[in-house]
C-alpha cells in the first residue's frame, strides 16, 4: 500500500497559533478519515513564519534558499493540500499568499486542497468564498467543497453549538480524504528526467536525431 502525503500550509505569526491549531486539527481528522478507508497518510507541516525572509527574497531575487525549496518541493510532492491562514482586512495574509506566489502557476492543478481560516469574529468567514477559493481555482487545484472556518469564540466556552467547529473539521476532512481516494497517489517528478518533456522512453539522443532528420 502506497503512503499518502499531506502537506499542511499554516499561515499564523504569532506562536503558538491558532491558525496553527485549526491546522493540526485538520491534518489530523484527514488522516483518521484516511485511516478509516484502510489508506495510511503522513502529514508534513510548512510553518510559513519560520520562511519569512527566505520567501521575501525568493520574491526579489527569482531563487528560493535551499529551506524554502524544501518546502516548495513538500507542496509539489504531496498528494494533497491543507492550506490554513488568518484573515487579514477581510483577505488571507500576505505571508500567506506570497508563499502561493513563489509556486509555480501550474504546481497545484488537479491537486486536492481542504481551506481553513481564522478570525477574531465569524463575520469574516465569508473570506474563504470570496477570496481563498478563487486564488486555488485560479490554480486549478481542486479545492473540496467545505472551507473550514474558526472565529475565536470557537475556541472557548462561546463557541457555536449548531455546528461546532469539530463537526465542521470532521466534514472538511472527509471530504478532502474522499478526494485523496478517488485519486492515484502523487510520484516525485525529477525535472531534470527527460522523459518528462520529451517522452516516456525517449533521451536527447532521439531530440537530437529528429533534428538531424534521423
């Protein structure tokens, strides 16, 4: 049995976070939803604080410093995503989406992708429809249908009980292990194999032939 990988996008500042928090829950919940469909998953979380500078100067200079490749390549690779950020002047945060910009446009398309976002009040879980969800679909990653939202109050003794915030986890993340299922699992790509871009079996040779008229 192949293992899945996750990766887990948290877009927090301050530490501890509970953008960080609403992360882990649902990395967690997905890999019991996996593990209840006999599929085994592990979860690789990108902390966006710690790669601050190396995003900013990935942005100024076009190069990413090898940590920050790390973790370019851990969103490459993985089966799925969870992409978590604050909201910010009704919008993710700026950390957070200048990590999506150093991605390549097409890295993420196809992908499976569970959204989650965190304010200080439940006005702004609008932000997931009108402003994180169109940024995936631009991507064409495949961004399930049930966005997860955590207002402060969630976390205390005021939290919602019609639908409290675990009900809403564990619905996102069946949903996005519903989407892992249907899917292969994710092969590391070299993107230096020519078969890549010249064709399963084919080398330079047969580039350079064709030219020649060979």
């Amino acid at each position: 049995m192949t293992e899945r990988r996750i990766a887990v996008i948290s877009g927090g500042l301050s530490n501890p976070s509970s953008t960080r928090m609403l992360a882990d829950k649902l990395a967690a919940e997905t890999v019991k939803q996996l593990a209840e469909r006999d599929i085994e998953a592990s979860v690789d979380v990108i902390e966006l604080r710690d790669f601050a500078h190396d995003i900013t100067n990935n942005m100024l200079t076009g190069f990413a410093p090898a940590n920050l490749e790390t973790a370019i390549n851990t969103v490459y690779s993985a089966d799925a995503l969870i992409a978590v950020t604050p909201i910010f002047s009704t919008s993710y945060s700026g950390l957070f989406k200048s990590f999506i910009d150093v991605l390549d446009p097409d890295a993420l398309t196809g992908k499976p992708v569970l959204i989650g976002a965190n304010a200080g009040t439940a006005r702004h879980s609008l932000a997931i429809d009108y402003a994180i969800r169109p940024l995936f679909a631009y991507l064409h990653a495949e961004a399930v249908s049930t966005g997860v939202f955590a207002a402060s109050s969630d976390w205390g003794g005021g939290a919602d009980e019609v639908a409290p915030l675990g009900k809403r986890v564990e619905k996102g993340a069946r949903e996005l292990a519903e989407a892992i299922a249907r899917k292969d699992a994710a092969t590391a790509s070299d993107p230096f194999d020519p078969a890549n871009y010249l064709g399963e079996g084919r080398s330079f040779g047969h580039l350079l032939g064709g030219l020649a008229g060979e």
